[in-house]
C-alpha cells in the first residue's frame, strides 16, 4: 500500500509584505522575498526535497527487501 505524503512548509510573512517559505523536511529556505501566495505555491511544488528523496528510496529498498524474504530468496 503506498502512502501519499504532503509536503509541508513553514510560510512567514514579512515586514514589506513578501513571503519567505521553508521546507519542513529539509529546513531549506526555498523561497525568499516573494511577492506573491501563488508564486509561493509555484515555488514549493518544484522543490525537490533531498530529505524526502532520501526517504522514498530507503523505503523502497526496504519494500523490496521484505518482497525478497517473502518469495524466500
């Protein structure tokens, strides 16, 4: 069964009115100054996450690993 996970960010707003936007898994700063909430929206969909790639492969290998031990190779 695969499990959807969300991304999740941390928005802050700033003292002229731009956002700044962070990456939760990662803590990477991904947007900074940014005008708009749509921009904002934009910028964290293209954000590849290395935590979460990480994550993701790991979990698979672990998958496969458990397939291999249940058909006893």
């Amino acid at each position: 069964m695969q499990v959807l996970r969300t991304a999740m960010y941390s928005r802050t707003q700033n003292e002229n009115g731009s956002f700044n936007t962070r990456c939760l898994d990662c803590f990477m700063t991904i947007g900074f100054a940014v005008e708009s909430e749509l921009e904002l929206d934009e910028i964290e969909v293209r954000h590849l996450c290395p935590e979460r790639v990480l994550s993701e492969l790991f979990r698979r290998a672990a998958e496969q690993e458990t397939l291999k031990r249940a058909a006893g190779f």
